[in-house]
C-alpha cells in the first residue's frame, strides 16, 4: 500500500514540473536555452535548438 502512494506522489510531482517547462521550439524555450550554460545542454537539446531556433 505504502509503494502505491509513493508511486502517485512521484507521477504527480513529475506531471507538475513538466507541466511548468516551455515547449521545446518555443520562443520561450528558446529564450531559455539561450540563458542555460552551453555545458549543461544535452545532445538532444542542442540538436533541438539548432532545429529549431538557428535554422528557423
């Protein structure tokens, strides 16, 4: 019983924070790209913001 209530409280937090990023190829994405230190990109996002921010 306890894991099922663990189990709902992660889904909800990770339903919550998800729900407060931008969508990726936004202008506010973007924009928050452009202040996220080039170092802590992932391949994806980088490969993402080229797609979608660069070559537009």
């Amino acid at each position: 019983m306890k894991r099922l209530g663990w189990m709902s409280l992660l889904l909800l937090a990770g339903a919550f924070l998800s729900a407060c990023s931008p969508e990726v190829g936004s202008k506010a994405w973007c924009t928050q790209m452009q202040e996220k230190p080039k170092g802590d990109w992932t391949a994806n996002e980088a490969t993402d913001f080229a797609k979608n921010c660069l070559f537009k």
